[in-house]
C-alpha cells in the first residue's frame, strides 16, 4: 500500500510476522518521529483484528501488545501477529486530527463491524475487508503553514521573512519566503541583506514575519 507521504513497512500479510521477533533497535530507529497506523492479531483470538494508531510512539505502542500477549512458545495462546504497518513522517505543520493516519482509523471505526464491548478498534471482519476499505481512503496529510503576520515597524539588526516576488539574478527565489537581516530602515521601506550578500529594498508592507 505506497501513496505520496506513506510508507509502508509491513505490507499486509494474512497470516502475520511475529511481533516479538519483529521489534528490534532497527525497528525502533525506523520508527521514531513516525505517525504510524497498524493493524495486529493475538494468537489466542485468531477471529479478532485489531488497528490502531500512534503519533510518535509507535515502537513502544507495538511493545506494549508484544509484552502484553507474551512470546510466542508451547503455549500456543501467547503472542501477537502483525498483520500490517505503515506510516508517515510527523511533520510540525499537519495537526494529529488532520493527518492521514488519523483519518484512517477514523474511517474503519466508522464503516467496520465492530466487537461489541471491546472498543471500536476490534473487528470481526477479516484483513481483506479491512485492506479493501483501507483502500477507499485517498485522504492526505493536510499541511497548515504557520501563520504570518506584517510588520510596520523595525530597527536595524532584526531578522525578517520576505516573500520574494523580484524577477532579477535570484529568479530561482521568485515566490520563496526566504529570511532576511533589516540593514537600514527608511520611512516606508527597509534595507534587507539575505544569504550571499543580496540586498533588497522592499516595502514595510511586505514584509512577513512568524
């Protein structure tokens, strides 16, 4: 399951990894600053699936199940399978509730049968129904940039954000939000310097700060 900002790590696999086994220091490197959304089976309930969701703490999310259900040996009611994991990169400008990982276990809590009184992150339904509905879902992460505010006044020395709308030798700035340092400041304009020495004289109105 690949789609612009999703990785997937496990792809789905009806009959599981073990999950003991799969969770190593790799693992746990892999998966740090990731929103990850996974889908689990315990082998003491074979007829129970179980997704869910982690905003940076999958590895220790993953853990928990791992330890909770015991490894796998003779007893064959202990351990956990993982049946699919995926993920995307936390990024500071996509809110949780706007993220896909989100999104998607909000659609399958909305349209998959559930176990009644056992949270709606259980299902009876099987890993081709779960991967069909999954599929349904196009959403993307939803990136809100923070937001800027003008400035009329300055003082030499402070460091500003100037979108660059000048078609000149740094045409490859053109529509950028680059910084700047103020160098003089005038009655209705000021005196930017940004990277490689270019000096810019722009109105106070234009320039953005965060």
């Amino acid at each position: 399951m690949q789609s612009k900002g999703f990785t997937t790590i496990v792809d789905f696999t009806p009959t599981g990894i073990d999950l003991g086994d799969f969770l190593n220091e790799s693992k746990k490197k892999r998966l740090k600053d990731m929103r990850v959304f996974y889908i689990i089976r315990s082998v003491a309930e074979k007829n129970i699936i179980k997704f869910g969701v982690s905003d940076g703490a999958g590895f220790s999310r993953l853990n928990s199940y791992a330890i909770q259900y015991g490894n796998r040996g003779k007893n064959r009611c202990t351990g956990v399978d993982l049946l699919f994991l995926g993920g995307t990169k936390q990024n500071e400008n996509v809110a949780w509730t706007n993220s896909r990982v989100y999104k998607m276990e909000k659609q399958l809590k909305e349209n998959l049968k559930t176990v009644t009184g056992r949270g709606d992150e259980r299902t009876y339904q099987s890993l081709d129904t779960i991967k069909t509905e999954m599929l349904k879902n196009k959403s993307e992460d939803k990136v809100v940039e923070p937001r800027r505010s003008q400035r009329t006044t300055f003082s030499e020395g402070d460091i500003v954000d100037y979108k660059w709308d000048k078609v000149n030798k740094n045409e490859e700035w053109f529509g950028k939000v680059m910084r700047a340092k103020v160098i003089k400041v005038n009655s209705t304009t000021v005196d930017l310097k940004f990277a490689g020495d270019t000096v810019l004289r722009a109105q106070k109105t234009k320039v953005i700060t965060r």
